[in-house]
C-alpha cells in the first residue's frame, strides 16, 4: 500500500481535461452496495455510476474501501446488499469469469501476473475467452487450435507495441522489474479487449517517469479504443490529471462525488485526508 | 556455434510458435526418432528392450501424465500410480468381456476410465489445495488399489488376484517379441506426447499455467477455475490410465494391483522433480533417470565387488539406491528446481555463446 499523497496542486500543469471524447450514458451503476468482513465494514451503501468512455478515479486513504469496490463490480467479493448494473444488466453478484466474458477487465494493487510464464504467454491467457478450440482440437493442432493462436498473436503483439514492451516479450515476468511487470499486467487486461477497465493503483510503487509513461497509456488505451476507465490512485496530481469524476471513499462511506476541481475544493474530503477525527 | 538461432529469423508468428522453433533442435528429434524407430531395433538385445527401454517409455507417458497435472496445472498428486491401475484393469475388463475389442480401443478405453476417476478425485481440489489435495489424492491411491483388491468383479473373479494379461494382438499381428512391442510402446508414447506438447504450448497450457499460478487472477481474466483444473485432472488421468495398461500388458505382462503401489506413484513424482517440472522433454529425462540409475548402480556394485577385494553385500546395491534418491530430490528442490530439462536449457544456453563466452 502506498502513502496517501496529500491534496495539493502538481508539478504539471492540471488544466481539466480537454474533453475531445464525449462521455456517453452510463454503463456501470453501482446501487446501495453494503459489503462486510464479519464486524469490519468495508462498504456501506454506496451508489455512483460509471459513464461511457469515462475515466472515473475512486480515491480514498487507506483502508477506506478501494479495492473492495472494484472487487465487487467485478464479481471477486460477494456485496451483502445492493446491485451493480452493467451495460444494463442488474445483478446482486456475478462469477468472476463471467465478469470477464461481459467484458470487464482488471489490475490488481499487489501485481496479480503469472509467475511461471513469459510475458507473451502472460498477456496471450488475457485472449483465453476468444479462443474456442476443444482440447482434442489443441491436442491434435488442427482446425480452431493453430489459426486462433495465430489471430491472436497479432493482437497481442499490436498490444505490445501499443505499451512498448517489445524487448521483454520472451522474459519470465518474475524478473522484470516492478514498474515493467504493472505494465504487462495492464497489457493482459487490455488483451481482452474489455469495455470497462478497472485499474487498482497502476501507478504505485512507480517513479516519476514510469508514472508519466502508465498516465500516457491510460489516456491513449482511453481514447484510441474508447474503454471506460475505473482507476483507484493514490497520486492527487494524477488523478486531477486524467480523471473525468472521482469518487471519494472513506471508512466505506462515499463522502465525494464529482469533477476533481469540485472534489478537491470539498471539505469532507479535505478532512478525511487531514485525517480529521469523525 | 555449432547450436545457433542467429540467422533464423522467424518471419511469421506460425513459426515462431512452432513446437521446436529453433533448426537444430528440429534435427535433433528427427535424429532422436530416427534412431528409436530405426536404429534402436537393430542394436538392443531383449534384455535391453525388456528391463530398461519399455519400462522407461511407459514410465515416461505416466510422468506426461503427472506434469500435465502438477507441472502445469499445480495440482500435487501422490495417486499417479492408482491411476494408471484404473486404466490396466479397465483394460482387461474391456478385452475380458467384449469379445473382438480392438486392443487399442481397450487401451484408450481404459485411459477414459481413468479420466473418469481422475475426475471424481480431482473434486476435492475446488475446494483444497497444496498439502492438503496431496492427502487427498494419497487418500485415491490407497481406496483406488484397496477397490481392485476386494472386489471380485474387475478381476474377473480370479482367485490369485494377480492375473495373466492377454496378449497384445493388432489387426492380426501379435505382439510378443520385446522389439514388437518396444515399438508399440513407442508409437504410442510417441503420438501421446506430441499431443501434450500441443496441448500445453498453446490455450490450454496457459489456463492450467495460470490456474497453477495465481487463480483469482485467472478467474478474473475468465478462465473458469473448476473447468480448467477438472481437465487437467481428467487429461493427466487419461496419460496415467494408458500408462497403466501398456505397463501390465506390454512390461510385466500380469495385471495385479500391487504393481500399482504408492511406491510406483512416488517414483513418478520424482521423475517429474528431478526431469523438470512443467516440460513435456523433462518428463522423459526424468523417466529415463529414475529408471537407469538403479540399474547403473547395481551393476556398479557387482563389479566393485567381483573386481575388488572390498566385499559388498548384494543388497547395498538397493540400499545405495534408496540413498541416492533421497539425496538427489533433496538437491534438487533446492538447487534446480526445474530439473534435468532446466540444466539441459542451460546446457544449450551455453552452447549458443560457444566458442565465444561472450
Ligand atoms: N478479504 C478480506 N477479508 C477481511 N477484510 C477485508 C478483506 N478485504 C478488505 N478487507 C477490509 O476492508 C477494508 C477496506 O479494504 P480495502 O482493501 O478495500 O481498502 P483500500 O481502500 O483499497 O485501501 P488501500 O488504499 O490500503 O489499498 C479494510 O478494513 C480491510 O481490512
Ligand atoms: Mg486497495
């Protein structure tokens, strides 16, 4: 877990963004959802929507419910109360693997990559659910099996271009540095193709220049192919940066909810970050 | 550089994915098949054929078969060898009770049976794992041989309990010498583990790479955790059970349980330490270790014996053996834990650079 950044203005430049991509209607409500550890409440009844093509940060110190709410939109934590509404679709809970065939892909705050396995590999089992071959097929190297490798090679290897991770294509994961390893596991999320990415403190752990390079990803994976964004940091400069709307949580109540230039000037937020008592 | 990739630029993603993407290693097995096809046949005596090549093929499919489940999948199983008891008697039952069964549809038969029952054992690991699945699957290996023991029926109610296996005949042609049914044995090994390596080099290697490594990241990239890992169960099964029924009908020639103890399963765990856990290659390597050492060992010690005034009692030979194994599955975890199959990358590593270190 990183150090929560204070809120202050950044070294760059936080105009708002230029808002070239129009947000469409909302593709991802999150209605009254109340998540619990036994005693530890981790959500009370929070409610906000995700836009269309939108990158919506969630923000919050420490413990305030992050990672739990991505959690539950993605199907991993089961809400004791309340529903999630994708592309239209109500539901109270979802497996996670259909969560992915809905389309909804993710990173993880502690680099969730597959230890034993080269990036390429890494980033092809992010095409798992597009390639259909049986396992006889795959036995026999016939049919579905060789042309769905194939296929999706190339839109792996468009991905790595794309994250500029030529060189270490053929690298076991677990030798790569920190920074490179957030960026192979942003590059499996993106080889799914998803409609919703949610991304769990991608810039954590980073230095100022692998933060500017995940910062410039982010915007172009949002602009080129258009995917909604759901982005928990910690760094204010950046999610004032490149964030449409922000969430605030804190103690796993929502205590924020609009523009950063709004989120910022709140007093709620102010406090929860002085860590003024309640 | 006699062992170079430079110069072979991959000009499309089809050859890159290759199963052997670099030239000389793809002359290297057509030599390998060359010779065990060919050459092999022409040289070994039957004792060769008998002790050491037939036993280390069919130990070689049966570790595929561990691989494919604990190298690849990471699902630990101490049951390999009651799996491969499933597919013998399964077997017998077939050619037993369907008059004109073809032999190799009783043998694939046989290895269904054992995916069937690698499947039901392969339940608990949705809710177990490590440590915990091992007890389980130990649990498999000693109900699985308690069954075939104690239940007159698979044993067609013979009353030894140990029965003669019928001869393994194929459109007519019995194969009874040992270079018959060597080259039986190899065919099938040989086609089996060309469908391993295909298996795991593409889609469906990596679903069971990624279950063995990090399944809730798995399931949330959608690969669905009770499908894969129950596959992965039913495939190493269906490899052991084939195993099973050429280790009966093509190396002892008898179906009894007892042949299929833990022992059996244990040595087969090692052989996919030591080859190479997650290699098809290191499956063999493996195989071919655990099957030649004691043999190179035993002779040693004869030798010494006749030819040296130290007299050594002819069991040291397999107490040698005992403590020979311990030690290199000791070395082993900690020093290579990739095995045989790692050294032997690294070995080619070398080779790449030579003569220039740099
Ligand atoms: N699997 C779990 N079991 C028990 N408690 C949990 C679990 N996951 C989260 N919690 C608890 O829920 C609360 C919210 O945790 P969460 O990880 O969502 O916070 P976060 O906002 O992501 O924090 P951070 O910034 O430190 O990552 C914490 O009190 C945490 O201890
Ligand atoms: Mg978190």
């Amino acid at each position: 877990m990183s150090e929560v950044a204070p809120v202050t203005a950044t070294s760059r430049p936080s105009a708002p963004r230029a808002s070239a991509r129009t947000a469409g209607g909302v593709i991802l409500a999150v209605d009254h959802i109340s998540l619990a550890f036994g005693g530890v409440k981790a959500l009370t009844d929070i409610s906000f929507d995700v836009r269309e093509h939108e990158i919506r940060a969630i923000i919050g110190p420490n413990g305030a419910g992050k990672s739990s709410m991505l959690n539950v939109i993605n199907g991993v934590y089961r809400p004791q109360h309340g529903t999630i509404t994708f592309r239209g679709v109500p539901r109270h809970d979802v497996n996670t693997h259909e969560a992915a065939a809905q389309g909804i892909a993710r990173t993880f705050q502690n680099i969730a990559l597959f230890k034993g396995m080269s990036v390429l590999d890494n980033i092809m089992t992010g095409r798992n659910l597009r390639m259909k071959a049986t396992f006889v097929e795959q036995a026999l190297w016939i049919g579905r099996a060789r042309n769905e490798e194939l296929a999706n090679r190339h839109k792996v290897e468009e991905i790595i271009d794309f994250l500029e991770i030529q060189h270490i294509r053929r690298t076991p994961v677990g030798r790569l540095p920190y920074g490179l390893q957030k960026r192979v596991e942003l590059a499996r999320a993106l080889a799914a193709e998803p409609v919703l990415l949610l991304l769990d403190e991608p810039m954590a752990g980073m230095n100022v220049e692998e933060k500017q390079d995940m910062c410039r990803f982010i915007l172009d994976v949002n602009e080129q192919y258009g995917t909604t964004i759901v982005l928990i940091e910690h760094d204010m400069g950046v999610v004032m940066d490149i964030s449409d709307r922000v969430v605030v949580l804190d103690y796993g109540k929502k205590i924020g909810d609009g523009v950063p230039a709004d989120v910022r000037a709140n007093q709620a937020v102010i406090d929860a970050y002085l860590g003024v008592a309640h | 550089m006699l062992y170079r990739e430079a110069g072979q630029f991959k000009t499309s993603y089809l050859a890159d994915s290759a199963i052997f993407p670099i030239r000389q290693d793809r002359i290297g097995i057509a030599l390998i098949l060359a010779i065990a096809f060919v050459g092999v046949p022409l040289v070994a005596t039957p004792y060769f054929f008998s002790a050491i090549l037939i036993p280390f093929l069919i130990l070689s499919l049966a570790a595929i078969g561990l691989n494919i489940l604990t190298g690849y999948a990471g699902q630990l199983s101490l049951g390999s060898a009651a799996f491969m008891a499933v597919g013998a008697f399964a077997s017998f039952n077939f050619i037993a009770r369907i008059p004109g069964i073809p032999m190799l549809v009783a043998f694939a038969a046989g290895g269904l049976v054992a995916a069937a029952v690698g499947i039901v054992f392969g339940l608990p690991s949705l809710r177990i794992r490590g440590f915990y699945l091992a007890v389980a699957t130990l649990a498999a290996q000693f109900f699985i041989i308690w069954f075939l023991t104690k239940v007159p029926w698979v044993t067609n109610y013979n009353a030894s309990g140990v029965i003669t296996a019928q001869p393994i005949v194929i459109l007519g042609y019995r194969f009874d010498s040992p270079p018959a049914k060597y080259l039986l044995v190899l065919s099938i090994v040989a086609l089996m583990a060309l469908a391993a390596k295909n298996m795991t080099r593409g889609n469906l290697g990596r679903k069971w790479m990624a279950i063995r490594d990090m399944d809730v990241a798995a399931e949330v990239i959608g690969i669905p955790q009770m499908r894969t890992k129950l596959l992965a169960f039913a495939v190493s099964s269906f490899y052991c059970g084939v195993a099973g029924a050429l280790f009966a009908y093509a190396y002892l020639g008898t179906v009894e349980p007892e042949a299929y103890n833990l022992d059996l399963s244990f040595r087969i765990l090692f052989m996919v330490i030591i080859g190479g856990v997650g290699t098809i290659l290191g499956s063999f390597l493996g195989s071919a270790f655990i099957v030649l050492t004691p043999i190179v060992l035993n002779t040693t010690v004869t030798w010494l014996d006749a030819h040296t005034p130290v007299h050594i009692p002819a069991s040291a030979g397999s107490n040698l053996e005992v403590v020979v194994f311990g030690v290199l599955i000791i070395a082993f975890l900690i020093l290579e834990p990739h095995g045989l199959a790692r050294l032997w990358s690294i070995g080619k590593e070398k080779l790449r650079l030579w003569p220039f270190p740099h």
